[in-house]
C-alpha cells in the first residue's frame, strides 16, 4: 500500500501526499500550484469553466478526456496524466484550440473560456472531423453567457485548419512512458486528519474494505459525492475509490445480456447500450455532459436511488439485473426491487453494485425512453419515461412501464401495465393506460415542473410511445440525432 | 467643394476603425493568463469573508449574538449592523432601502445579516453557522399579486398618457384585451460577485472590485466608512461577465470586504460562490400586464392601455429608471396615437429586482408584441402585416408618447430586406404546408422588430472622462471610466485612439479602469460604454494630437492642414517623420503628452416629473425571424433557423458587433424559454445554480442562424464614427422566438383560436397552452390521434 499520489503534469511526474482526500483538484491547482487558469462558476460541474483534460495510457497512446475539476478529487488522479489550459501554450504559441478561438472571436469575458479550450483540446485529440452535433455535444458541458456559442462552433472546426498534431501527440509515448512508470502495483490508501481513503484494485480487496467499512462512500466518478463536498460542506471519513478496481470495469456484450461493471462511466456504457437501444444512448448524452459522462458511472446512478436518476426508468423498463456482491457472496436482483424509499435501497450493509446485466435487444421488443426537462442538454429531468413492450399479433404480451421524477423512486407503472397486457394495442386501450397512469402515481411539484405537468406528459409519453409503435403517420420527436456511438 | 470633400474621405486613414480586430484580451482569455479579481496574488495575511444570510423573507430580527461565531478559531472578525463604524447602513443607488447589514428587520430570504472574516474560506463558512439569530416571522409579500392587493410598492405608480386612450378605444370598431406574465432573469455572469480590499497607509483602501460601476463603489465605501473619496480607490480590471448585475449589485461584497478589511487591518476577500451569489443579488424584474388596445379593420391600433405591474423585490434598487425605460418601450416600434402607461412598482419580500440588459425595455416590449399578436389573430392576418401596417411613420406618426420624434426610423427599409433574405414569405407557405401534414409536431414562425432609445434615462449619467499618456517610446497608455466586462470596450477605444494618432493597434494599451485615473464616472450600462468613452478618450487623443500639429508647424514652418497622422507616421508637409520621432522631439522641446478629455451627450433632456423631453439620444435598431418546431404531446421545442437583420450604424468593429448581437439574442431567447426563477412558498429562490437554472446550452443555439449587421446604415446623431450602441438592443430580438412559439401553438387548432402564453414558454407552459386552446376549440388529444389514425 501507498500513501503518495502520483501523476503526470506538464512532463512532469507528481507526488502529493499529506493532502486530504477531498482536496479537489481545482482547489489545489489554484491554491497550492497558483495555476489560476481553471476557472469556478458553479463548483457543482454544470457550468465547466473548471475543465481538465485526464490523460490515461492505451497503449503507446494517451487517451484525453474533460472532467470537471471542480468535483475531481486529487487521489483520483493517480496513475494519470492532468492537463490544464496552462500545459497548452508552448514558447509562447498557442494550441491550435486556443488559436482558432481568438480567430473566431472566441471569447468575450473569457471567464468560460479556458474550460471550453479544454473542451476543444479533448476534441482535438478525440475525433477527426467532427460534425455540428459532435461538436455541440462536447461543449454542452460548457456554458457560456456572453457569445451565444455560434463562434466557439467555428472555432471547433478552425482548429483543425491550424495543424493537426499538437505537442502532446509528439510527446504521447513519452507520456505513456510515465505513465507506464507510475501505474502502481500496490495501492493507494491514504490517511489525512482522520479521512481515509482506499483505492483497492482487486474485487476482492474491494468486497473486504466494503465490508470492514459499511458506513464508507462508495466513489466512482464523483459527479455527486464532490457536491456533498462542494455544496453542503460535508465531511466524508471514509471513501473506497471504484476506479481502479478492474473487474468493475469490465464490459461484456454476451448472445443473452449487456453486463456492465458497476464503475464503467457513462461514456463506455453507452455506445454499448446505444447498439441495441437506441434511446438509451441517447438518454446517456443526455443525461450530463461529456464531462460527467467522462467521470460518472452508471453503478453510481443506480446506487445513489435518486428519484430523477435517468437511468433506473430504463433499466426498470429491460427488466436489468443488478448483481450484488457483500464479501464473497454475490446475488442477483431485478432492478425494479433495488429501490424501497426515497434515496433507499435493497443494499444491505457491506455490500455494493458488482454489474448490471441487460437484456440484450429483440425484434418483437420495441423499446423507447423519453428525457422531459428545461433545456435538452445537461439538465435534470422533470420526468424521465421508459417503455418496453413485446407486441404478438396485435396485442401485448408484455409489457414494462419505468418513470423517473414521478415518486420519491424510480417506479414501474404497474396500473398503466396491467391496463395494457394483454389487450390490443389501440388508441382506446391506450387511453385507459393513460388515465391508469394516475394511480401509479402523485407526483411532486418543484422548480423543475408542477405535479400537473408532471402526470400530463407522463400520459402523453404514453401515448408518444403507442403512435411510435403502431405505425402512425407523422414525426414525433424535434430533435432526431445519430446515436453513434 | 463637395467633391473635393468626398476626395478627402475620412475614412481612407482609418486602420483599426471598422476592422475585425479580436478582443484585445483574447490571448489571454484562451490561455488562462487573464487576471480575474479571484486570480490576483493573494496578500500574506489575506481574510476570507462570509456573508450570514437572513433564513426569513420577512422577519423582525430580536437578537443577534455573534459571539460563538467570533469565538471560533481562525475567525478574524465578524460583524452586524450594530458595528458598523458610522450611522451609515445603506448602499441604495440614490434611493435609500438597501443596508448592507440588515438591522431589526430583513426582508428577503438570503439577505445580508452579518459578516465573518477568517483566515480561510471554509473556516468563515463554519464560523457563520454558529450565528444565533432570533427571529420573529412576520407575513411576507412573496408576489406581484399579493403586492398589488396590498398596495406595497418600493415607488409610487407612474402615468404616461397622450390623448385619450380609453375614449380612442370604446370608439374603435374593435378591441383585445388580457394579461400577460413575463418571467424574470438571473444574470448568470460565469464570474461570481467578488471583491478584494487591501488596507493602504492611513487608513485608506484599494478595493478591487467586479463591477460596472467603480465610482459608486468607492462612494459607497468611503461613505459606511466615514471617509472621503480621496481614500478610496476602486480597481476594475475586467469582469467575467456582468449584464447589468454589477451595475449596483457588487456594492454588497465591495462594502463588506472593505469594512472587515478595515477593522482588522488585514485584506479582505468577499467572494459569493454560485448559490450565495444568486440568493443574495437581484435579477430581471419579472412583470405582470394588462392590456386593452382600440384597432381598425386592418390591424391599426387605434387606441392602448397598457399597466405594467412589476417585482421590485424589498428595495427601490434601480426599479426606478427600469420601469421607466419598460414605459418608454411599451411602444417598441409602433405609433400609437392614444395611449396611456401605468407602471406599478411592487414591493415584495423577494431580492431587489435590478438592472439587467435591456433594463425594462424588454418586459415593455412583450406587451405591444404579444398585443400585435393577438390582433393579428382576431382579424387572421400574419402577425408580420399587422406589425407593418403599426410601425412608426417617416413623416407622420412619428411621434412617441413620451413626445420624442422618431427621426432615425430606419425599420421599414430593413423589415424588407430582412423580408428578403429569410425568405419569409416562402417559408411562411412551407410551414402551413408542412404542419397540414404533420399531426405532433407543428411550426411556427415570427418576424418581430426592436427599437431601442440610447442614453441613460437620468439625463445626468450621459457624461465620461478619459485619460491619455503617450510615452517617449511612442506607446499610449489610455484609462477611461468604462469598465471591460466581456463587450470588448477596450479593444474599440484603443481602436479609436490608434486611429487618431495613425498609430498600429497594438501600440495602444487600456489598463484596468481606477477611479484614481478617471473620476466620478457613470457606470458602464445603457449600452452607452462606447458612445460616451469612446468620445472622451478621443477627445484626449485630439488634444495632445493638436499640441504635436501646433509643435509641429512651428517648428517645420508648415501649415497645420499639411500635417498627416497615419501608418506610424506623420507626414508634415514633403516631410516624414516617424511618430516616435515626433514624440521624441516634441518631449524634449516641452510638449506635454498627457490629456484628459471628457464628453456630455448632447440633446438629451428629459422631465421625469412630466415622462417628457428627449431622454435618449438616438434609436438602435434590429429585426429578427425565427421559425420554431414544436411537441405537442410534451411541449417540447426547438428553434431551428433564426435570420436577425440589425443595425449598429457605422461598425467600429463589426466582429465585436455581430458578437454583442449574437450573444445578445442568445441571452435573450434564454430569457424567454428556459430560464425560470422559482420561489418556494416560504420565499426562498429555488433556483440558485445551473443544475436548477438553465441558460442556453451550446445545442439550443439554432441550427441556422444567420446574423447580419445593416450594411448601409449610418447614425445620423454625431456618435464616434457614426456608430451605434449595440450592448441591449439585441437581447430584445429573441421575442421572435416566444412569438415563433405562440404561432406553432396557434397552428394546433389550426389557427381558429389564439394560444394563451406567459413567458417563459417552458415546455411546461408550452404544454399547457396547447391542451388550453385544445379544449377551447373544443378538440382533445383524441383529435391529435384521429389525425394520426388517417
């Protein structure tokens, strides 16, 4: 075991230790390294002016993604390589997305602008030729309020006009190098004040620490354990990091089942997922930016049990599986059994979300899922409806109904269900569904939407669903993307 | 003569006027090396400062004990309005109603109570939360409504009237009347409210400061501190974004940072993280209006009556002169011959309301839009035809109801190419085409214009001073009072100021802006940053310009006129000279190389106890089409082409234009659809971070959009370089989209019935509009899926 972090910057090779484990790694570029460049505008990873670059190896290559600093912890950067909006500019030139950016009149304050460079540098680095969506889909991570985006648009185009190898491609196998020298055999476990904090990288040091500490926090990519930091000022004694634990990682599309492991980030889930559903990558990007997706993990979605968890409605509507380990001893559970209460789950103490197996798609399967919230990108759903219904000659023999934001879980619509299964699928039988909907639930009301809104467009998804199913006439959805994945 | 005048164009020395230049801080803002108040080297022995926030909207406050807050360790010092240093509480712009600490009463959840300052952030944070504060709960006024039944109002009602508008329209063959509610705003600026104050010899402070407004801040400052303006400096580099939010809204920080800087002797940092941020400043007022308006067969309105009801929140704040401004837009772009303007400011136990681009403007404008709207309904013509056939004449019906003649009126000429170039007619075609086809998802268009009134309404604020040094190396050195907040003022002063000493761009430097160097200046607001600096640092420019001519020709016996500035060189006579060897020589035959220069608006004159005069300067104008696509099943919308036509007069910088107008139209249309403010029933605001409130994202921006700046428009008024203001009138070219909006509803029940929309149009208040109308046609969901079953 090891109590220093160690990870590249600038060339460089970082050891910390004696920092808390919740040092963010915002605060210590700002406050301990004056590297003021990484800006905060939200300190909860909506806005990304705080925008990072995490580098891993693969291969003799380095592989970039944005983060959102401000909710990083530091320990979590071990083993990686940082890049910031100071690492780009060399001998006094800038990187070609920091050039095509003053040439596109780029920046108005400027406050944002560092986070979308960093935005624009993974770009870069991660995709050839990207089109208008790729483009607006790695910067809904970043807001701006003062140029309307049109000119970071261009300036996402021009950057590739300007040179298309940086430094860091000229240097990626050096960085690999490093890389390759500090990926650590033993692991990290760090002890600051009375925090502590365990990053296992086996699964069976993982279950022992999950049941030595059963009141720990589970850390996966942070995206909401950093704002119980950030936001509410919590104190956290005890976290075990998913992150280097292998087997969490791994991802298996099996003839029968998707299983994916409980610390695979959004980013590698979906283009999975978006194979065989794909609404469900599209949920996915939509869900959070890039930057979340980057850092979040869909065990992390589930086990959090929040009410407007995007994923549980359309896992509830597959029928997942989850499979739970404590210890030694494993077993599965349908998803829809996983949660009880608000924000409370089947999870027993110790133990945690090993996978989560999906059924794989069938033809006589039709499936959709339906995000309904303020603005398309990055945003928390007011509703979020799944549907998953199997159609034989007409009428429905199966048939499963997940909703997010309509109870204090994610819930199946049983009421909606049984008034369909085994009935024609028709207008009318629709309808009694959707006036069915009222007794699966009450919705609250909130900033996000009133309770009458809330079962309003949950019925009408309903009906969305039905006019996408039974082959009527006329387009349904205003945005219609390609779910590449 | 007038050709040989049209030889010497004026414009043919110009080299940075007019031109593309970038941002003169763009470098830096990519390369994170711009220096943001948060940014500057923190002093050794710097404080943090927190400020404790009131927990009621309305409370009497029977005790404040700070004690266990003062007890804690690392905790410097904490204080409440029992300590401040004088019987001065109250950082109100010219009317009083907002203290800096609240004393016995608070009156918004998140007001300012007490501050802590400790040696590091999180310790103040802590230290605050052991504030025991006795509070007794009083009722509280938490809407416009409940404001209007109790007759609370931060300043009394205002009436603008012409003629007699109720009698103009009980004659009018026909009438609309309704009400509609237009949301408020939070700014959102990406860079928090933060001020640093450092302790100076004597007593005195420097106070760096994000704000719009450096001189109130060392008014305020000097005044809760008992001192003269002499001791304090504000410091203002740049702002990370500010919209109007720091016009006055910086103060608070400011103060506060100051007055714990002060009784420790230690620097202060005061910097509100993004939830404190938007509890503790105030937003966009949001309206409640009424509307009854008299028009002809053809769509002419004949006769308006409009009462614009709106959220002040607890104090006076500016919601003076922005419900005055929200009067004198009430018209936008039309004549109307009898009118009359009531303006209620409401007091509620909410956040004081303030400015924020636009500045009423835009709330006044929604009325006359949405009530050209519904006319247009009434009489089933396009909405466009009713806005043309109301517009302001050129010869008559030009006169506003503030009595102001329109002499400017240049929108008929650009509605027509605007006309043109989005191709409206054929796209109006397309879409009633495509939604007879199209049972779930409809399209809606609107073409809506802007006419914006340039000045500060208080005549007195239309005033700016410049300073200018140019050093014997040739470099300028140039501080003005307008403050950088993103809208590239700098980089278009320097731009002038090169011009007119014929020198390169980059010779010309603007260091942060201190009210050392500039003095008893207006804020940066009203859109008028480069009008009025502009003008005065040009002014200055032109005074040490004329010593060097005056030096000059003296010296090479050459006629004044034969003296050129241009390229790096001044062309004196046969003779050339570069322009640092002219500074040379001028320096060491005793030529002073410094100037200050200052501007005054002229025509400007205006009575507010009448509502009459000319409070503005000269009109911007824009016109803007935007064709929407939307869910009729969720509400859900997206905006899929915008064409804005709009005019800054003569471009200074047209890059920097078209992004103020981009930029502008974005914020605008977040305004209007998803930006919501939500207040819980105990008064707290529920939406106090981008996860909760939702400006545009990079995908809202519509998928074409086509931005222009008139080509051929010249501002007839002598504004620098023949330009116009271009900060405001932008923002109110997105009420095209919320109308694009009502007309794809209206296309449900396919246009036999008006939608009843507030604003913003979420998809909520989009969806229940659509069931609404769906219900008054006497239609359902059943008709949708008819269609579809066809």
């Amino acid at each position: 075991m090891s109590d220093t972090i160690r990870f590249v910057m600038d060339g460089e090779i970082r050891e910390l230790r004696d920092v808390s484990p919740t040092l963010t790694v915002f605060n210590w570029l700002r406050e301990s390294e004056r590297r003021c460049g990484t800006k905060e505008g939200c300190a909860e990873g909506d806005c990304g002016a705080c925008t990072v670059a995490i580098g891993e190896r693969a291969g003799e290559r380095v592989r970039y993604r944005a983060v959102n600093s401000c909710i990083q912890f530091v320990p979590t950067l071990d083993g990686k390589a940082l890049v910031t909006v100071e690492s780009l500019k060399h001998k006094g030139k800038l990187h070609p997305a920091q050039r095509a950016m003053v040439e596109c009149h780029g920046s108005q304050c400027g406050f944002c602008t560092p986070g979308f460079v960093m935005s624009l540098f993974t770009l870069y680095h991660n995709a050839e030729n990207p089109g208008r969506e790729a483009i607006e889909d790695c910067l809904a991570g970043n807001l701006c309020r003062c140029t309307g985006y049109r000119p970071i648009i261009d300036a996402a185009q021009r950057m590739y006009e300007l040179g298309r190898k940086d430094r860091f491609h000229a240097r990626a196998s050096e960085t690999a190098q490093q890389l390759r020298a500090i990926a650590r055999a033993d692991s990290l476990a760090l002890e600051w004040q009375g925090q502590k904090y365990f990053a296992p990288k086996s699964l069976d040091a993982f279950a022992a620490l999950v049941v030595e500490h059963p009141d720990a926090v589970l850390l996966g990519g942070g995206t909401d354990v950093g704002l119980w930091v950030t936001k509410q000022h919590r104190r956290l004694a005890t976290m075990i990091y998913t992150g280097d634990v292998a087997t969490l990682h791994t991802l298996e599309i099996g003839s029968e089942f998707i299983t994916i492991g409980g610390a695979v980030p959004y980013t590698d889930a979906a283009a999975a997922l978006a194979a065989d559903y794909p609404d469900f990558g599209e949920m996915l990007r939509r869900l959070g930016s890039v930057q979340v997706r980057n850092a979040g993990t869909l065990g992390g979605n589930i086990g959090n049990a929040s009410p407007i968890g995007d994923t549980p409605p359309l896992l509830i509507a597959l029928d997942a599986t989850l499979k739970l380990r404590r210890g030694g001893e494993t077993r599965e559970l349908p998803i829809a059994d996983f949660f009880l209460d608000y924000r409370k789950t089947a999870l027993k103490p110790g133990e945690f979300i090993e996978a989560v197996r999906v059924p794989r798609a069938k033809p006589e399967v039709r499936f959709a899922a339906y995000k309904i919230s303020k603005r398309f990108d990055q945003d928390i759903s007011a509703v979020c409806g799944a549907f998953a219904a199997t159609l034989a000659g007409g009428r429905v023999t199966r048939i499963r109904i997940g909703f997010g934001g309509m109870a204090a879980t994610p819930k199946r619509a049983v009421h909606a269900e049984t008034a369909l299964l085994g009935r024609p699928w028709t207008d009318a039988n629709i309808r009694a569904a959707m006036r069915a909907l009222g007794g699966d639930f009450q919705p609250i009301a909130d900033m996000r939407a009133s309770a009458e809104y809330r079962l309003m467009v949950a019925r009408n998804l309903l009906l969305k669903f039905f006019l996408e199913t039974a082959g009527k006439q006329g387009a349904t959805r205003v945005i219609k993307r390609d779910i590449a994945a | 003569m007038k050709r040989k005048s049209k030889q010497s164009d004026p414009e043919s020395n110009l080299r940075s006027v007019r031109q593309a230049v970038p941002h003169d801080s763009a470098e830096k803002h990519v390369s994170g090396e711009a220096i943001y108040i948060d940014d500057i080297p923190e002093p050794r022995n710097l404080l943090h400062a927190y400020i404790g926030m009131s927990a009621h909207a309305h409370a009497r406050v029977k005790k404040i004990d700070l004690s266990a807050v003062r007890a804690m360790p690392g905790v410097a010092a904490a204080m409440c309005a029992a300590d401040l240093p004088t019987d001065h509480n109250d950082i109100g712009p010219g009317f009083a109603g907002d203290p800096v600490f609240a004393d016995k009463i608070v009156e918004y959840h998140g007001q300012s109570v007490f501050a802590v300052a400790a040696e590091t952030l999180e310790l103040a944070y802590e230290a605050a939360a052991k504030a025991v504060i006795d509070y007794e709960p009083l009722p509280a006024i938490l809407s416009i409504e409940e404001a209007l039944k109790q007759k609370a109002q931060v300043l009394p009602t205002l009436t603008l009237t012409r003629g007699d508008a109720t009698k103009a329209i009980t004659k009018s063959p026909r009438k609309i009347a309704g009400k509609l509610g237009i949301g408020g705003q939070d700014h959102f600026y990406l860079e928090g409210q933060i001020a640093m104050a450092v302790p100076q010899e004597g007593g005195d402070l420097l106070v760096y400061s994000s704000t719009q407004h450096p001189t109130e801040i060392q008014h305020h400052v000097s005044h809760i501190l008992g001192l003269h303006s002499h001791a304090v400096t504000v410091e203002t580099r740049r702002m990370g974004g500010g919209f109007g939010g720091k016009e006055t809204q910086g103060a608070l920080f400011a103060v506060i940072a100051a007055l714990l800087a002060s009784k420790t002797g230690r620097p202060v940092k005061a910097r509100a993280d993004r939830d404190d941020d938007m509890i503790i400043t105030g937003k966009r007022h949001d309206f409640i209006a009424e509307y009854e308006v008299g028009y002809d067969d053809t769509g002419r309105i004949t006769g308006a009556d409009f009462t614009l009801a709106s959220r002040c929140g607890m104090s006076p704040d500016l919601s003076g002169p922005v419900n005055d401004r929200a009067m004198f837009h009430a018209d936008n772009a039309y004549y109307l011959p009898h009118v009359r303007i009531v303006s209620h400011r409401c007091k509620t136990h909410t956040v004081s309301n303030t400015a924020f681009r636009g500045f009423g403007g835009p709330q006044g404008m929604m009325v006359i839009e949405y009530a050209l709207d519904e006319i247009a309904r009434e009489l089933g013509l396009d909405p466009l035809e009713v806005r043309k056939r109301n517009l302001y004449g050129k010869r008559d019906r030009n006169v506003t109801p503030y009595t102001m003649k329109v002499e400017d009126n240049i929108l008929p000429e650009l509605i027509a190419e605007l006309e043109q170039s989005s191709d409206y007619a054929r796209r109006r075609a397309a879409i009633a085409a495509s939604n007879a086809t199209s049972p779930h998802l409809k399209k809606g268009l609107a073409l809506t214009p802007v006419k914006f009134g340039i000045s500060f309404t208080a005549t007195h604020f239309n005033q700016a001073g410049a300073l200018v040094h140019v050093y014997t190396d040739g470099s300028v050195h140039l501080n003005h009072g307008g403050t950088e907040m993103g809208q590239g003022l700098n980089t278009k002063v320097a731009q002038i100021v090169a011009d007119e000493f014929g020198i390169d761009f980059d010779h010309v430097k603007i260091t942060a802006t201190t009210t050392g160097k500039v003095p008893n200046t207006s804020a940066t607001a009203a859109s008028s940053g480069t009008d009025l600096n502009g003008k005065a640092s040009q002014v200055a420019a032109r005074t040490i310009k004329q010593r060097l001519i005056k030096f000059a020709a003296a010296q090479f016996k050459v006629a004044p006129g034969k003296i050129v500035f241009a390229d790096n060189q001044v062309q004196i006579g046969r003779k050339t000279l570069s322009f640092v060897e002219l500074i040379q020589l001028a320096y060491k035959r005793r030529v002073q190389l410094s100037a200050t220069g200052y501007f005054a608006t002229p025509k400007v004159a205006y009575d507010p106890k009448t509502m009459r005069g000319r409070p503005f300067f000269y009109f911007a104008y824009g016109a803007a089409v935007s064709e929407v696509v939307i869910d009729t099943l969720t509400g859900e919308y997206k905006v899929e082409r915008v064409d804005i036509l709009h005019d800054v007069g003569k471009s200074i910088n047209p890059a920097i234009d078209l992004g103020q107008i981009e930029g502008g139209f974005i914020q605008g249309m977040g305004w209007l659809t998803s930006e919501e403010l939500h207040w819980d029933a105990k008064g707290r605001l529920m939406t106090h971070a981008p996860s909760t409130y939702k400006i545009p994202a990079c995908s809202d921006l519509p998928r074409q959009f086509n931005a222009r700046i008139v080509d051929w428009s010249r501002n007839r008024e002598d504004v620098v370089y023949r330009s116009k203001a271009v900060g405001e009138p932008p923002l109110m070219l997105a009420i095209s989209v919320f109308f694009a909006i009502k007309d794809a509803i209206a296309a449900v029940c396919d246009y036999q019935a008006s939608p009843r929309l507030d604003a913003p149009a979420t998809p909520e208040r989009v969806l229940f509009a659509i069931e609404a109308l769906r219900a008054k046609v006497g239609g359902d969901l059943d008709h949708a899926l008819r269609e579809a079953a066809e």
